[in-house]
C-alpha cells in the first residue's frame, strides 16, 4: 500500500537495509525486500538518504535475474533506479563505480527498462539514472558492439523524447544533456545520434553552473567534434551553428585546439546564409560578461585576488578576449 507519511518512507529505507543483510539466509526473504523498497521510494515525496549504494545495486541485480528468467519487475526497478538517479553523485557515485553496469546483465536491463511500451515511470527513472553512468558508457576504454549501440540508442532516444514531452525536472535534464553530449564526445557514440535529439543541447540554458555535467567538460575541450558537426550539418540540421554558440559561450573552457576551431567555424558562418548568427553569438558573449561581472561586483571582497573571485577575474578576462575575437570576425571583408 502507498506510505504516505515521510516517516514511514524513511523506516521503509531501513526495513529493507535490514532485509538485504538475510537474504542469503532464506530466498523468500526477497519479497519482503521488495515491498519494502516500495514502499520507501516513490515519486514527489521526500526519498530516504541512501548512503553506499551496494544494498539497492545488489537489489537490481537480483531484479533483472528475474526478469531474465521470464518474471515482470518492472515497479520494483522503477523503484531502484528512481532512488539512485536522484541521489548525489558524491553520495552514489563510488558505489557505482564499483559494479560494471556495461555487462550484459546491467546493460540489457536498462535498454529494457527503457523500450518501447513500457510504463513511462519505469522509461523516465531509466533515462534519469543515466546521469551516474558516464564514466561507464562514454568516458571509458569499454568498446560497444554496434548491436548493443543500435540497441540502446532507439529506446533512449524515444525515452528522452517521451519524458520532455510529460514532464521536466533539473535531474531529468541534468540526465538527458549529459547522456548526449557523453555520446558527442564519444567516437563510437556519436555517430549514431538521432536527429531529432540534438535540441537536447538547448537544456544547458537552464542549468546552474553545478548542474552542468563532466562529459560538457570533456566536449568542449575536445578537437574532434566540430570537424564531426560539419559533417553531420551537410546532411542534416545543422547543429554546428547551435554548438558553436555554445563554445562562445564557455570560451575560457575551451581548449587551444577548439578556440582556433571555433574562431574558424565563426568565420565560415559569417561568410555563409546563416551570417546573422554572428550577433546572436556576440550578445551571448556580452551576457556572459555582464553575468560574470555581476557575480564579482556582488562579492563581499571583490577587490581581493584569492579564492573565487580570482577565478571569476579569470574567466571575466577570456570572455573579454572573446569578444574581441568575435569583433575580429565580423569587421573581415564578406
């Protein structure tokens, strides 16, 4: 039955914590693991503080061994990806780390939790626990057959597209743009993703600097993506004049390699139908400016050069370069 009471969703919590540590003893001791699991996690509710992990991955295991074998658990991996996908990842995340989840039974798991027809809670808390594995899917030295890409991406894709539609949340999108861009900055990824998810990127817009994913990180440094937009671009929508806003807009992140990319980039769409950009590119410069100089002008100590005010000079400084670097490119002969 649902546990309304905050209280009783955290005794749940503890219930199946104590659970968890007889199961080996006695295989029924599993359903009363589960109900109990049910009960402590649920949507719009306050959810109980996991801490380790080890507990609800070991639970997820034994779920998808049973679905391999034929029974329906589909509520109680609802459950289990809901509550680790809106966990912190400084809480969560090393306990993760230690489970490989691109093995067959994990992988296969999520690509089934987020097919087609299945309850959109269950899709929803799948495509959201993505945003713990990054490392494991994108950011690593794992190869993934073609078979196993052309199995995941359909049904994240549909997913993705499924959950914006319904309803959004900063983890969901947090999730989502950190799930694309880890396949943009991913070889083997990138080059199988749908069309109609490149407007994902537009989510960025809405994110706190905190909120902002590692794999953002890694792209904006990375020299093969824009040689990889233009490509995309001539047979597509094109998603490189969207990207190349973007890197003006985290200019003092980019890498050498990506500024002078950018720069050149910048100058081939001045020269080209979509020459209107460069204005649009300019504002974004000068809100960033603007925004930066704010947070320093706020600062209790704005005139001290130590800790984050330093930083924000910093960035303060690139940004002004960048912006010289736009004027550049819009004053050359058409």
């Amino acid at each position: 039955m649902h546990l309304e009471q905050e209280t009783l969703h955290f005794e749940s919590y503890r219930l199946f914590l104590r659970i968890m540590e007889t199961v080996d003893s006695d295989r029924w001791f599993w359903y009363p693991a589960e109900l109990s699991l049910i009960g402590a996690f649920n949507w719009k509710v306050t959810r109980p503080h996991l801490g380790d992990p080890e507990s609800l991955v070991r639970f997820l295991a034994h779920c998808l061994s049973e679905q391999e074998r034929g029974a329906v658990m589909d509520l109680p991996v609802e459950r289990i990806m809901l509550a680790l996908a809106s966990a912190p990842t400084e809480v969560v995340g090393a306990g993760i780390m230690k489970v490989d989840f691109t093995e067959p039974l994990f992988f296969n798991g999520i690509c089934h939790a987020l097919r087609n027809g299945a309850p959109y809670l269950l899709r929803r808390a799948a495509v959201t626990f993505l945003r713990h594995l990054d490392m494991q899917f994108f950011n690593a030295n794992k190869i993934f057959s073609k078979n196993q890409i052309d199995k995941f991406v359909p049904v994240w894709s549909s997913s993705a597209q499924e959950s914006l539609e319904k309803e959004r949340g900063r983890f969901l999108a947090e999730a989502l743009f950190g799930t694309l861009v880890g396949m943009l900055d991913s070889p083997s990824w990138r080059e199988h993703i749908p069309d109609g998810r490149w407007g994902i990127l537009a989510l960025l817009g809405g994110m706190d600097e905190e909120q902002i994913p590692p794999s953002f990180y890694r792209c904006v440094k990375n020299s093969t993506i824009i040689p990889h937009l233009k490509q995309i671009s001539v047979r597509g929508p094109d998603v490189l004049a969207q990207w190349v806003a973007i890197l003006w807009a985290m200019y003092p992140d980019l890498s050498g390699d990506v500024k002078s990319q950018l720069e050149a980039a910048t100058k081939d769409i001045a020269n080209g139908p979509s020459k209107h950009n460069l204005s649009s590119y300019s504002a974004i410069v000068d809100g960033q400016i603007e925004r930066i100089w704010a947070k320093i002008s706020s600062h209790t100590q704005s005139w001290s050069l130590g800790g984050d005010v330093a930083k924000l000079r910093q960035r303060h400084a690139a940004l002004r370069l960048a912006r010289g670097a736009l004027i550049g490119i819009q004053k050359l002969p058409l």
